[in-house]
C-alpha cells in the first residue's frame, strides 16, 4: 500500500535535515541548536503559530486545517536529544561532537514529523487543529514531564496525542503497537553498604561489606523469581558494584551499588520499590553491616489506550500491508508515557531494518523509514479530523 505521493517527493529534502541534526547532536534540554532549526522550519511552512521553550527547549507548531468547525485538536509528538555515545557508524554525515551521537534516531523522529509538518501545511486537508510537539530530554530528563508541567496540554487544546519510534529488526515499512501497557516503567536505586574496613588476612575483625553487598545483590533477585507473578514482567538489574578500596589485601569500609528496576505493572512497581528497601536493610543487618536505600522514580509505564490504538492500527493500514496490532509489551523505558497520563493516545514502532539496537554506537536511523513515517504521522491528522468537504 503506498505512502503518500506528496511526501514520498519530500524525501530528499526531509533526509537533508535528519542528516543535519545527526551531524549536530545535543543532549537532554541543551538541544538549542536542534529547537532554534526546527522552530525555523516550521515557520518557513507557514504554521498558524510556533511556540518556542516549552517545557525549557521545546517546540510546538499549530497548523489549523481548511476548516475548524469541529473544534478537535490532534498532537503529534518527536524527540530531539541524543546520546552520550562515541559514534562508530562512519557515515559521511557523522556527529560532529566528540562523545555524542543519535544513537536512538531521535533525529529520525524529529525529520519525520517535520516532514508530516511541511505536508500538512501545503495542503490542511483536514477540519481541527493539528500541533507538532518537538520535545526533549527523552532519554532521562523527562522532557515530555516538564512540557506537560508547562501546560502543553491545555495550553493548545490537545485531545488525543500520538508518537512514534523507530524499532531495529522490523523491516521497513512494517508498524507494530499494542492496547495497553506498551513499554515499562523504569526507576533506580542506590544501596550503600556500611561495614568495617580492615586488613584481608583478619576478617574476623572486620565486617566484610564485599560479601555483604553480594550476599544483598543474590537476594534482591528474589523479587522477581518469589514476589511477582511468573506471569508478571518485572526486570531487576544492579549495574554497577563499587568499593571505597582498589587493592587486593584490604576489606572495603563501603560499597556502593546502582541498579534499575523496570516492570509493566504499577502494583509491582510499587512492591518492588518496597522489597528493595526491606531486602537491602535486612540483608546487611543480619550480616552486621547497614544499608542506605535512596529511590529515584523514573518513567512511569506507557500505556495505549484501546480506542487510540484503534485508531493508529487503522492508519498505518492505510499505509502498509504489514501492521502487528499485538505486539509484545518491551523493557524500555519512554517519557511520552507523562503525556499519555495527561490525554488518550498511543505510541507506535516503525521498521528500522536491519540496523544495531538503539543505543549501540553502530546504530543509524533508516531514511527508508521516512516516507512511512511522515505519511503516518499527516494520516492521523487527517484521518482523526476529515474535512468532509
């Protein structure tokens, strides 16, 4: 089934600025050079208004359509931050920032809706408001949290809001979602195990924090084989393991350990949180060492909601013929989940190809993709809002 004529002929152009913004990364809320282009494009398009420092550097364009009698507004939401990374793809238009790279196609993302922008703006072929969210610091700042602190929501009348990744090993062309809980919540936590210090060949004068830690790192693992139904999706992970000692002969006084916690469902969200602190204190006391537990909450789960998801299934079937509407629920995390607790709406995969995973060096976004990608995003305009004219 094909893309749209329109935006299958703005290709080129629309691969020209994903490539600028892959040579330009910027990370979190310093996507500055990243929000001043696209706030540029957009008024070059002729949107009816382009809003600039929502949510610190994000940026919104309103496009109203031929008629507005129906009063409906549709948002449509791209990342734009990148990654810490080392880029190792050694394409020609490479990052030009030592350490940083988009190894997640945010600029993929940001390109496409750009793409569904210009598109939307020639022709407004649709009766409601249209508004193109550009949003940062997905990748742990919550920028979708601080653009909905900044009333985006009510600010442009925003009733339903779609957004789109990119999925490595889908072909191109393909579309997979599901209702419900899409992609996990995802919070870490720090554990400081307190012993006392002491020479390695005397640990009986000691409190080994060492095997304390290991003996907390084994337990904590009981919370997703004992405390969560096997049918659950819980994922407990202790990341890093350091000690206040570097050398072989001595006892470490302290250990510190950072670790992530990622499930589905709220209530085990809530239970894990709750073991975490009852396992750690426990563990160490009964080893005669003290844990210090500090909980970060982090994204919540991304949840689609059933008539939306409806609605985004149709679409990409209007599109292309290889549509999963069941997909499997995924580990990571995504703060577009801040804005689907604000209004109804849905969060859709796009084939990528055979490319490395997100977040690998390696890791390139497809401009295959785009034609569809573009076409979806302009088809939930005017498919949600026909101008029945």
């Amino acid at each position: 089934m094909p893309v749209k004529n329109r935006i299958a002929e703005l290709q080129g152009e629309v691969v020209e600025w994903r490539h600028d913004f892959h040579r330009h990364p910027e990370l979190l809320f310093e996507v500055h050079r990243t929000a001043a282009r696209v706030a540029e494009l957009l008024r070059s398009f002729g949107c009816d208004e382009v809003v600039e420092g929502i949510g610190r550097t994000g940026v919104v364009g309103v496009i109203k359509g031929t008629k507005s009698d129906s009063n409906m507004v549709v948002g449509l939401r791209a990342d734009m931050d990148a990654l810490p990374i080392e880029e190792a793809t050694g394409v020609e238009y490479a990052s030009l920032t030592p350490g940083m790279m988009h190894a997640c196609g945010h600029d993929g993302h940001t390109a496409m809706l750009l793409g569904a922008a210009k598109y939307l703006c020639e022709t407004r072929n649709f009766n409601g408001t249209a508004v193109m969210i550009f949003q940062p610091a997905e990748e742990g700042g919550g920028g979708g949290l601080e653009m909905c602190r900044d009333g985006l929501m009510d600010r442009f009348g925003i009733q339903e809001v779609y957004a789109m990744h990119n999925a490595p090993g889908l072909p191109v062309g393909h579309f997979a979602i599901t209702s419900g809980p899409m992609l996990a919540s995802s919070d870490e936590f720090e554990i400081v195990v307190t012993g006392k210090g002491g020479h390695a060949a005397e640990p009986h004068r000691a409190v080994d924090t060492t095997l304390v830690a290991a003996h907390v790192i084994i337990a904590l693992q009981s919370i997703v084989s004992r405390n969560v139904d096997p049918l659950k999706r819980v994922v407990l992970t202790v990341g890093t393991f350091d000690t206040d000692s570097s050398a072989s002969n001595v006892i470490a006084h302290e250990v510190r350990m950072l670790g992530t916690v990622r499930t589905l469902d709220p209530e085990y969200r809530e239970l894990a949180e709750k073991r975490v602190f009852e396992i750690a204190e426990g563990t160490a006391k009964a080893l005669g060492a003290h844990a210090d537990v500090k909980w970060t909450p982090g994204y919540p789960v991304t949840v689609n909601t059933e008539q939306e998801t409806q609605y985004a299934v149709e679409i990409a079937r209007t599109i292309s013929d290889h549509v999963d509407d069941n997909m499997s629920p995924i580990m990571p995390a995504e703060d577009f989940s801040y804005m689907l607790e604000e209004r109804p709406g849905a969060y859709i995969s796009i084939g990528n190809g055979d490319s490395a995973a997100c977040h690998h060096p390696a890791f390139n976004f497809n401009d295959d993709a785009i034609p569809y990608g573009s076409s979806w995003y302009s088809s939930m305009v005017e498919l949600r809002m026909p101008n029945d004219s």
